[in-house]
C-alpha cells in the first residue's frame, strides 16, 4: 500500500497544527497519528506488515515497508517486541485515531517471542549462537531458565565441529556430553557411522604396518611387536573357539551318490592305470554308497579326477563348466566361488565328443556344501588362491616345524586361525624369518582376513544375542589393547593414523552402548559367503509398549549389499504373524526380490508364520534418518526425559523371522 506522507509519531507535547492528528493519553479505545490523506487511504479489514520500532503502553509503531511509520493501538501487546517483524489487520479508522490487530498466531513467531523473552531473563544477548539454543530447547520441550541455557553455552562452547542441536539432544538423553560422544553422535543422526567401514579400514592398516616395519626395522624389535600384536587376536581366538562344521553326502539321495560313483569310475577308467590310485577309488565309492563320505573330501577327489580329465581332452575341445573356472592341478584346490556359478543343468549338460565323463549334476549340491563349510571355517580355500597358499607355506618353512600344518596350508583345508596362532607360537624361533613373513603377501592376506573374520559376525552367531553382547565386549578389549600396544611402541604418521582409526571405532562402541540404554539401536557387520554386509537394526516399538505385548514388536533392519545396494526391511511381527515392506534403491533389486520372494514365504512358513511381503522402489532417497525416528519416537509426550531402557542383550530376537 502507498502510503503519500510519513507518519509522524504520536507525542502529547507537539503543538497541534491542521496538518498533524494529535491523540491525547484519554483516548479510550485506539489511538493513532497520521495525515488525512493516510486516514483516508486506510479501510477495515486492510492488512499492513512492518518492524515493529516501538511499544509504549498499547501504542505500537510500525516501520512499514516503503520507509514511513505508523503509530496505532493494539489491544494485545502480549506476544509483540521491538524488532519484530509482522502482520496487523486495521480493526478501526477515524481522522484521530487507528486501531489494529495483531495477526501473530504462527508457531514460529510465538517461539521467537519465547526465545526473546528466554534471553532477556537470562540477560543474553540475542547472538545467532543463542537463539539457535534456545530454539532447540524449545523444540524438544526442555527449560529455558537461565541455568539451561548457560549450561548449553559452555557444553557447545568445549566442542569442536558440532551441531548446536547435537548438545541439545545429548542433554535431553542423558548422553555425555564429551568430543567423542558428540561427534558419534552427529554421525549417527546423520547416517554416516559405520562399523563395517570402520573394520575394513582397520583389516587394511594392520598388516600394512607389519609390511613397512618389516621392511624399514630389524628383525628381533619387529617380529616382537609383531607378535604382541598377534597375541591379541590369538587370545581372542583361543578363548573363542569356532565349532568345526563338517557335513557328508547322506543329504543326497541315492541315485544323486550313485551319480557320484558312476562319474568316478568312469573318470578313472579313462584315465592311465597308474594316474588311478585303486585303494582310494575303493575306498571312496563305498563311503558315498553307504553316504558317510564328507562332502570335502567327495569334492577334493572329484575335482583331481576332472582336472585329468581336461588334460586328455583335445586342445580346443575343452569341456569345461559353463560360466566356471575350474583350474586346478592335480592335488589341489578350486577357487570355490567359481563353483557357485554352475548349475545342475549346466553340469549335466556336458559331455563332450571326446566321450569322456563330465561332472554330473549333484555334484553342484557336493560343491555348495563344501563351499559353506569352507566358509564357516574360514578355511584357506575360501579365500586364498592355491599359488598363494604355495608361497604361503615356503614363508612358514623355516619358522612352523610342523609338515602336517605346512601340507594342510598349501591344500587350503585348514582354518586361518590356526595358522595365525600357529605363527604366533613360533615367532621366536627365527625373528628373521617372521619379519620376512611380516613383509610377505600371503600374510598380510590372512591377517587381513583373520582381523574381519573375529569383528564380523556369521549368520549362525546372530542366532543368540549372548553373541552379540560378546561381540562388542571383545571387541572393545581388542580395540583399547590395540590402541595402548601402538602408542606405547610406535610413532611416525601411518602409526597415528591408525591408532586414530581403533579410538574412533573405539568412541563408536562406547556410543552404541550409551544409546543402547534407551533405544533398542544396534549395528551387526555381517559376514555372508560372498561379501559382508553393513546392517543396522533399529526397533521402533517403545519399551512400555514392548512390556505390555511381548509377541507384538516393529523393527527396521537396513542392509547395504553389494549387489542389492541400500535395502530397507521393515517387519512387524505380532505373535505368528509377520508382514514386512522391502524397500531397495535399485528397480532390477526390487525385479530380483519381488521374483524370488516366494521362496522367502515358504521358508517362513515351514517355520511357523504366517507372512506377507511388499517390494518397492524407494520413491524419497532424503527421508528421514531411521536415528531420528527413533529419537523422536522415545521421546513421551510430556518432553520429559525417557527412563533408561534395556541393553540390547536382553532381547533376543527369532531369528527364524
């Protein structure tokens, strides 16, 4: 609105004049000042914006916006102050007075009168620092007495790179308030902790700092941190024994052995009499007749015998498995994921022109078995490729005494572990032949993977939370030993980094727990076959309402897979009943789920449950972080602070489900 003249402020001692309006102090319901011509541009029911640059009783002036002012009466002053800019409807106008009416009735604009008025008690000023305070207070329903607000300006003031917001929210849960809680804390809420990434990180450095010291120190100082640090994870290993698996070809049906038998025998007979040993072709025929042959040696044996096989074959007429890579030489080996590409179709389809046998198609059921026992015993095989293992054993020669361990690494059918133990026991027979294992490749592979296997976790411990709570308890052992071994005994860049590297790891545990007094929050680094696998289970359902109904509880479980890529789980389980959403970043995840999901429903439902399932796309790639649900969720109604809550080890989850 044009408003022609200024506005002169209203002033009971200006000598009156035709030009100006002067509204003495009794004017009973509104007053105002202003030029004739402004009364007469002003109508009821206009709405006028501006600063407001002064209060005086219920006279309120007004810096509109093309610079000129207005000086009006407003009935309610309650939630107004000088500075504040907003809406007035005019109520009233007459050539001696104007009346209006506050159209403050946002929520933001109630909370910046509350921040002022918080301020002002508090004598602070109204810096960006501290309004930002106590509009978070007031968002999350705590005091802004002046105690509150003080206390929150030293906690954000002995911080370092964190949120005005974090302080806020460590404060209402009762979480420390220290540099490192703090900022695991915004990188929680922010999604971007990560234990897995954390142990990736860590499975790297170690043996990599092992290599350059062995490469830059003497032998007798580096084979003894060496093996201070090994002893470690050997202390780990020791006091937490993996059971054995083993499994034999009882789970195949008769005909599917007599498959077996028949592929060797004529596997052998195609062969040259003195390529056979008859003894063990014995030997082994019957035990997969009767079933008690294991399902490693079946498929060690089958494999020699394919492997002679090829080499009679023409050259150019190579049978081999489609979509395979099977290579190995006599006595050794197969790099067991090539196995998982082949199909019993695909095997069975082989027999070449040559007429020799191929490999028939239950020996695809041989080799999965085997493949997982392998896995689940973190034998060599499973991850070191039979040149390595060869290199690997020529490293031990002259530091392992044992021919019996030595022979087992170089056919892989034994367990990383004991190897690394087996190390670790003889690092002071020769200090030189330990730093110039140290420096090797095959070694750095098995710390590596011996590091993941011990701060991972298998499908088979997720079936009991006495796992998981033994889980972090050791691994925060191993953490803080790892810690105090290299600052006590190294210096120099790559040593600081990684002992940055196992506190922040370190700092992310001690903040799970904290949190694990109130939230039911969890992270699991899971360990599969083929990758391992960052998980975080959130559960939604509140303690009280977890007390009152046992069997009803909503959990999110959120994967990043290799080959899925970001997949959300939601499950809500209520007794025998279990229906869940798959959320995946992917069309061609949702395509492969939404295929295969029939088998997830028959698995279940042999279990027990009745189950349903949704598969989707993610259609908001910026929802919410599932951290602030679940803070959000904790919160009561009344803003007061939740009481603490159980610790993740007791609850036990079926995990059937």
């Amino acid at each position: 609105m044009a408003i022609e003249s200024n506005i002169i402020r209203n002033n009971p001692t200006a000598p009156s004049n035709p030009g100006n309006v002067n509204v003495g102090r009794n004017t009973g319901s509104a007053v105002g000042s202003g030029t004739m011509s402004m009364h007469s541009s002003l109508a009821e029911g206009q709405v006028l914006k501006g600063e407001i640059t002064d209060i005086r009783g219920k006279n309120v002036t007004i810096s509109l916006s093309d610079k000129s002012t207005i000086t009006a009466q407003v009935k309610d002053i309650s939630n107004l102050y000088i500075g504040q800019t907003t809406a007035f409807r005019v109520t009233a106008v007459s050539p001696r007075f104007i009346a209006l009416e506050s159209l403050l009735q946002d929520i933001s604009n109630q909370e910046n009168l509350a921040v002022r008025k918080a301020l002002d008690a508090a004598d602070l000023p109204p810096t960006e620092r501290n309004v930002n305070i106590v509009q978070e207070l007031l968002q999350n329903r705590m005091p802004i007495n002046k105690e509150t607000i003080m206390n929150m300006i030293k906690q954000y003031s002995a911080l370092d790179d964190v949120s005005v917001k974090t302080v806020v929210l460590m404060n209402k849960y009762n979480i420390p308030t220290t540099q490192p809680m703090a900022s695991q804390f915004e990188m929680y809420s922010t999604g971007e902790s990560s234990l897995l990434q954390d142990i990736d990180v860590v499975s790297e450095e170690l043996p990599a700092l092992l290599e350059e010291l062995s490469a830059n120190a003497e032998a007798t100082p580096v084979a003894t941190f060496g093996g201070r640090l090994m002893s470690i994870l050997s202390e780990h290993i020791e006091s937490n024994p993996k059971p054995i698996l083993s499994a034999d070809v009882a789970m195949l049906s008769a005909p599917e052995r007599n498959e077996l038998v028949r592929y060797i025998n004529e596997a052998a007979a195609a062969l040259p009499a003195e390529a056979v040993d008859t003894e063990q072709l014995t030997t082994i025929t019957a035990a997969i007749t009767n079933g008690t042959a294991s399902v490693t040696d079946v498929k060690e044996y089958m494999q020699q015998l394919d492997n002679m096989i090829k080499q009679l074959r023409p050259e150019g007429n190579s049978e081999t498995l489609e979509g395979s890579e099977t290579s190995v030489t006599q006595g050794g080996a197969e790099d067991p994921a090539s196995v998982t590409a082949v199909t019993g179709t695909e095997v069975g389809a082989l027999s070449g022109e040559s007429g020799l046998p191929s490999l028939p198609p239950a020996y695809s059921k041989v080799a999965a078995s085997s493949e997982y026992i392998e896995f689940n015993n973190n034998s060599l095989s499973s991850f070191m490729e039979p040149e390595m293992r060869e290199s690997l054993a020529e490293s031990l020669k002259e530091l392992v005494p044992s021919n019996k361990l030595l022979q087992d690494v170089v056919k892989g059918n034994i367990s990383a572990e004991e190897v690394f133990t087996a190390i670790n026991e003889n690092i002071h027979n020769s200090p030189k032949a330990a730093a110039s294992l140290f420096a090797s490749k095959p070694f750095t592979e098995l710390f590596r993977t011996v590091i993941r296997d011990s701060w991972t976790l298998t499908e088979r411990e997720l079936k009991s939370t006495d796992n998981i709570t033994d889980y972090y308890r050791q691994l925060a052992d191993q953490l803080m030993k790892t810690t105090e071994l290299i600052k006590a005994n190294l210096s120099g860049t790559a040593s600081q980094n990684l002992t940055s590297q196992t506190s922040q790891m370190s700092d992310s545990l001690g903040f799970m727990n904290e949190l694990n007094n109130m939230f039911q929050f969890i992270q699991l680094p899971i360990k599969f076959q083929d990758q391992t696998v960052r998980s975080d289970l959130y559960v939604y359902t509140k303690k009280e309402e977890l007390r009152r109904h046992p069997d009803k509880i909503s959990v999110l479980l959120r994967l990043d897979m290799e080959h899925l890529g970001h997949l959300d789980i939601n499950i809500t389980k209520e007794k025998g009943r279990i229906d869940s959403s798959f959320t995946c970043s992917d069309q061609s995840a949702v395509d492969l789920l939404a295929k295969n999901m029939d088998m997830l429903r028959e698995t279940m439902a042999s279990n027990g449950y009745i189950f349903s399932a949704r598969v989707s796309k993610e259609q908001n790639t910026a929802s919410k972080n599932p951290m602030q649900l679940l803070l959000e969720q904790s919160g009561s109604p009344d803003g007061r602070i939740p009481a603490a809550g159980n610790t993740v080890n007791r609850y036990a989850f079926d995990l059937r489900a």
